[in-house]
C-alpha cells in the first residue's frame, strides 16, 4: 500500500513536472512582418525613406529630403546593384555600379545630369578613367589595356586624335591623327 502512494505521488510529481515543462518551452519564432513597400515617415508625417520591390522583383531603398525629393537610391535591377546620390534638383550626381559580370562603374555628373568623369574596371580587373565633355563624349582616357597603360585625347565626336601607349615589346608609342582618324605623325 505504501508502494502504491508513493508511486502516486511519483506520477503526480512528473506530470506537475510535464506540465510546468509545457509553460516555459523554448522560444517563439521571432515575427516576421511581410509587406510589398515599407515607408518611413519623420515626425510630420513625411516619408522619408521607402523600401520596397519593382514589379519584377527588383528591391530598391529610396531616401527622399525634407522637401519630398529622391537624394539617394539603393537598388538591384537583373543583376546588377547600383546606389545613386542625387542633388536637390533631383539630378544624379554620383552613381556606383555593379554589373553581373563582375565590372564595376563610378560616374560623377554634372549638374545637367552629364557624365563628366568616369572610373570603370572590367571583369578581367582592367581599369579606365575617363573625363568627359559637357555632352558625356569621352575626350580623355587613360587604361590599362592587356596589361600595358593607355592614353587617348579624343574630339567632339569621340574620334581618337592623340594617343601615348606602351605596346607589347615595352616601347613607348606616340601617334598623332587627323579629323578624319587618318595618322599624322607617330613615334616610333
């Protein structure tokens, strides 16, 4: 009889012990919010910052200025990443780019929206920087081209007129050409 209750009170012990066990499981899942556009307002009520997806899936982050203008962009279209900086006119003045190839882009603009000065690297690591005119035509541009530096001065319409290289033997090259491209002068 003595075996009995005190297996009772054996039984009843686990199952108090179960059952306190039950109420302190493990964690819960932390929450997840799921939406299509987040936005952040300040204060008054304006949105500041959206966060959100093209309907191609696209993510993008947008940063807007007290006045509601777009002052910066960070997005991803197919598989390239690319952040914008833009000026309170709304114009892009430095963008940075990722393609899904691997090269990599750097543009300053203008105040007009212009390319002036680019920096790129390839995918192979080759990089080029140009200046441009004020209608983004490539008029300087020094590379490194299969391993070997590159200097090109070019017109109004992209037309290489000067150029100073080193070539494959190491030997520094100079050549000069005319409107039509046609050589006017080179050394060696």
């Amino acid at each position: 009889m003595a075996r009995i209750a005190h297996l009772g009170w054996a039984c009843g012990g686990a199952l108090l012990t179960l059952a306190a066990l039950h109420g302190h499981s493990a964690p819960p899942e932390p929450k997840t919010l799921v939406a299509e556009q987040f936005r952040l307002v300040d204060a008054k009520g304006n949105t500041r910052a959206v966060l959100s997806c093209a309907p191609d899936g696209s993510p993008s982050l947008l940063f807007e200025d007290a006045q509601g203008h777009e002052r910066a962009q960070v997005g991803m279209k197919g598989g390239s990443s690319v952040v914008n900086l833009d000026d309170g006119d709304g114009k892009t003045r430095v963008q940075l780019l990722v393609e899904e190839d691997g090269s990599l882009g750097l543009a300053l603009h203008d105040s007009q929206g212009h390319a002036r000065v680019t920096l790129s690297l390839a995918p192979d690591g080759s990089p080029t920087l140009a200046l441009r005119d004020k209608t983004g035509v490539p008029r300087a541009s020094l590379e490194i081209f299969k391993g070997k530096p590159y200097f090109n001065l070019s017109d109004d319409q992209s037309r290489a007129a000067a150029a100073m290289l080193i070539g494959v033997t190491n030997e520094p090259t100079i050549l000069l050409r005319d409107k039509d491209g046609k050589p006017l002068w080179g050394a060696p």
